[in-house]
C-alpha cells in the first residue's frame, strides 16, 4: 500500500479509537470538553520564556492516554503531522529576540527559549485535544458542544467538514489508484498531472458533496445534526473536572520541578 | 406508514446543459404495488427516481405522492413519505457512525427518542446489519454499506420506497438477502435496475424507459418476453428467462 494510501486510511482511525469502551471514554463529553479548554487557557497562560514548568502538564493528555487505550505512536504520528505549522511560529524567535537568559546555571539566548516554550505548549495542546477527539468521537464532542451552548449552525458545520474530509479523502483515493495503475514507473507525479488531478478532485468531490447533501435533504435534513446520544451528567464527571482543574491550578501556581529540585538539592546538602 | 400511491402526468424534464432526461412520463403506481423501472445508461431512471423524492422538480407536468402534488411548499411531507436509496451507498451515509446514520431520517420527522433504538434495531435486523450498528458508516465494506444504506431509509418507516440499483456490485448471497427483503415489504416499492433478473423476482410489473421516454409499461413476464422490445431498448431477457444452454443441449 502506498504512503498516500497508508495516510489516507490513518484519517478515520480516530473513529475507530472513539468506539472504545474504556473508563476515559465513559466520561461525559462535556466533562472532558471543560477540562481541555481550562487546561488549554492555563496552558497559554504562561510567561513567554517558561518551559520547564510546563513540563508536569503532560500528566493530563498522557494519563488520559494511558487510560483511554490511546496508542502513543499514533496520537506522536498525529501530532508530527501539524508540528511544522507550530515550529514555523516560533522558528523566528531565536533570530529577533537574542536577550540573554538563564537557563539551568548556563546563558542562553532568550529567543531559544521562547522557541521552546512553544513548542512545549503546542505538543500539550495538540496532544489534548487529540486525546479529546480519540476518546469521545466527533459526532458526540459535536452534540456536547451543542449542549454548552455552542450554536447548532456550528457544529453541524464542523461534523460535515469532517465527512467532508472523507469524502475528499475517498475521491482522492480512488484517483491515486487509478494514476498508480497507469503509470508505469516509480516517478514522482509530474505538475502537470497535479494539476489536473486537483482539478478533476475539486469536481468529483463537489458533485459527491452535493449527492450526499440531496440524501439528506431525503430524510428530512433541515440544518441541524440530530443525535442519538444521551449523556447524563453525573456526579463522577464532576469529579473528573473539578479534579483536573484543581491539579491545573496547582500547577500553574507551584513550579512543581523548581519543587522537586529544591527538595533534592535539601536533600544532598 | 401503510402503502402509498403515485401518479405521474406528463412528466418532462431538461437538465440545464440542455439534456432532455424525461419526455411526457405518464403512470400511475397503486399502493403497496411493486415496480421495475429499467432502460439502458441514459434513459432517464435515475432523473426519473429523484422526482418521485422531490430532489428534482417537474419542469413540465405533475407528480403526486398519494394525495401530496410533488413541489417544494410540499417538501416535508413527501420525504415523510418516499424514502430514497441512493446508488452510491457512500452517498446515504454521512454520520459518524451506522447508528447514527439509521437514526437520522427518524428524529428529523420527530420520532420520540426512546422509539428511535427500536427503529434503529428493526431497520439494522431487517438487512441483516444489526452487527454493524456500532461502527463507522465510512469503515463498512461495499455490501454492508449498501445494507446500512438501506436501513437508514427503512428507518422512516416510508409509505413508497424507491431504489436506484440496489444489487449493483453486491455479492450472490448479499443480493438473495436484498431480493428477499425487498419482496417481504409490503411497500410500494419503485426499483431502478439493470438486474433484470431481481425485477422479475420483486416486480409483477414493469416499465421500460427509453431516450427518456415510457417505451412499455406492463407485467414483467410480458415485458421480458418481448425480445423485440428488449432489443429496441437496449436491454436483453434476463437470465432465468433464457432457455439454458446446457440443458437444452442435453434435450
């Protein structure tokens, strides 16, 4: 199977990772959309320059992991995907920002650590709300979000972009097939291939789009995703968030390795 | 829902590249009636299914779902009544999920929520399917997409039941399920196919469509005997009417 294809059947393993049955998965979507989103603030907002304090943070996205029978390699594969775009962000800041810093009894250029300081930050981030979408499932963060008070119009969008994206996945797909059979060596497509494939992609996948939009219009679409969902609230999902968000305010109020080194340091003297 | 009727009246339609699809389409379909509509590639089938559903409206002419004229103040009511099986099963399914997907149809017509599972659960038994209700509607093979596909209008509970192709690219025994199924109905059941042989399984009566026009309509035994017909319309006997070769050499 070629790459494009291995990537292409990677995209819809997030749903299959969200049918699992695990104690993460049996939390409430909404319990788990509050904490991401507090742990998402706490995470921003810290000094441009902190990085080891945000260290202990991975404790959230890799438990809920753990706990979730997320499989790292995959989520680290996910998160691979969308690091350049962050790493893009912050590749500059070495260059503008060369104030000198101390960084574990050394100098270093401030522009270093903020660098790293956002890369730290996205690799949280991206990796909670990826374990937020692997261990909940589109369709049902899209009813919870429904459910505080996101509007309909919203989040219909958002799960018909997401079909969408299989859509233009499977289009492209059966594309790739074709050119793979028809070309007789290993060479890379030419541009003037890419450029007609992209044409003709645009074209299938809108004449598709619009197939699947008249199916729906068939039973009785009018705007609105409907659920079949029905979560309770309940008092262990309570205790999920409040939980979390009081290990989010420790952390974010005690630097917890500046902790952990001094105890040690009290220790060896 | 019981058993609805239709009735198409010179029923014309030109697509806006200026293909002519349907020219003059008259019939009528009584409730709880079976019929095939067949013709080659370009007679107007499809074009003709998407009427019945209200997806496309009469350019010339009327179409009515039992006492419901086809038009867009009507919208609503007539996709209560018709459900539509697209071709392409990936078409139908667009939820995240088969159970999803099943449920759609019944909580847009606002089918209470604890009698949305029990229609699910029948819809899903009804194709054999029920195994699937959990997994992602874009993960299924061919055929069981095809069968969810099917289960998510059946869901509907509608009063017509309209399919365009439903056999195509399904195995034997999917098939032999799908015929067995689609006979046990009690639906008035429009069946769009090339399957000759599954319109003169599931079909008493059947029409012939032809550059976009109605070149026969009659009983499917008639009409699949008339090879004159057949040859005209770019279609042949199905193979349960032809005499078989091997026996007929023995004889």
């Amino acid at each position: 199977m070629s790459s494009t294809e291995t990537g292409l059947y990677d995209l819809g393993r997030l749903d299959l990772l969200a049918a699992q049955d695990t104690p993460i998965h049996r939390v409430d979507p909404r319990a788990k959309i509050i904490a991401t989103m507090v742990f998402v603030v706490v995470v921003a907002s810290f000094g441009r320059y902190e990085v080891v304090a945000l260290l202990p943070f991975l404790l959230f996205p890799v438990s809920l992991a753990a706990l979730g029978n997320l499989p790292f390699g995959y989520l680290a594969r996910r998160l691979a995907v969308a690091a350049p775009f962050a790493l893009l962000v912050g590749i500059w800041n070495p260059l503008f920002d060369r104030r000198a810093m101390v960084f574990a009894d050394h100098f270093v250029a401030g522009g270093w650590l903020s660098f790293a300081s956002v890369a730290v930050r996205f690799l949280l981030t991206a990796a909670a709300v990826l374990v937020l979408v692997g261990s909940t499932g589109l369709s049902a963060l899209g009813a919870a979000l429904g459910r505080l008070g996101v509007p309909r119009v919203f989040t219909a969008q958002m799960l018909l972009l997401y079909r969408f994206l299989f859509v233009l996945a499977g289009e492209a797909l059966t594309m790739h097939r074709a050119w793979s059979a028809r070309t007789s060596s290993r060479r890379a497509m030419s541009l003037r291939s890419y450029a007609g494939l992209l044409g003709q992609l645009l074209v299938r996948t809108y004449a598709r789009a619009a197939r699947i939009h008249a199916a729906m219009q068939c039973r009785g679409f009018s705007g609105e995703l409907p659920t079949t969902r029905s979560w309770r609230f309940t008092v262990r999902d309570g205790a999920f968030v409040v939980g979390w968000v009081a290990a989010f305010a420790a952390l974010r109020l005690y630097d917890l390795p500046q902790l952990i080194g001094r105890q040690i340091l009290a220790v060896l003297t | 829902m019981s058993a609805v009727g239709i009735r198409v009246r010179d029923l014309g339609f030109t697509y806006p590249d200026g293909t002519v699809a349907l020219e003059a389409i008259t019939f009528e379909i009584a409730a709880g009636e079976s019929v095939a509509v067949v013709g080659g590639n370009g007679a107007g089938k499809s074009t003709l299914l998407l009427h019945l559903a209200g997806i496309l409206m009469a350019a010339r002419g009327s179409v009515d779902v039992g006492v419901t004229r086809v038009q867009r103040a009507t919208l609503t009511e007539v996709r209560k009544t018709v459900g539509l099986v697209f071709q392409d099963p990936d078409d139908q399914l667009f939820m995240p999920t088969v159970r999803e997907d099943v449920a759609f149809g019944p909580l847009n017509l606002g089918v209470r929520p604890d009698e949305i599972d029990a229609r699910v659960q029948e819809a899903l038994g009804a194709v054999g399917a029920l195994a699937l209700i959990d997994r992602p509607s874009h993960r299924l093979s061919f055929g069981e997409k095809r069968a969810a596909a099917i289960a998510t209008v059946l869901s509907m509970r509608p009063g017509v039941l309209v399919l365009d192709e439903p056999s195509s690219n399904l195995d034997p025994r999917a098939r032999r399920r799908l015929i067995d199924l689609l006979r046990s109905l009690g639906t008035t059941l429009v069946v769009a196919t090339h399957d000759l042989d599954l319109a003169a399984e599931v079909c008493p009566r059947t029409i012939v469509l032809y550059g976009g026009r109605v070149a026969a309509d009659g009983t499917t035994p008639a009409i699949f005997s008339d090879k004159r017909l057949l040859e005209r319309t770019g279609l042949e006997q199905p193979l349960s009417m032809r005499a078989c070769p091997v026996c007929s050499r023995g004889a």
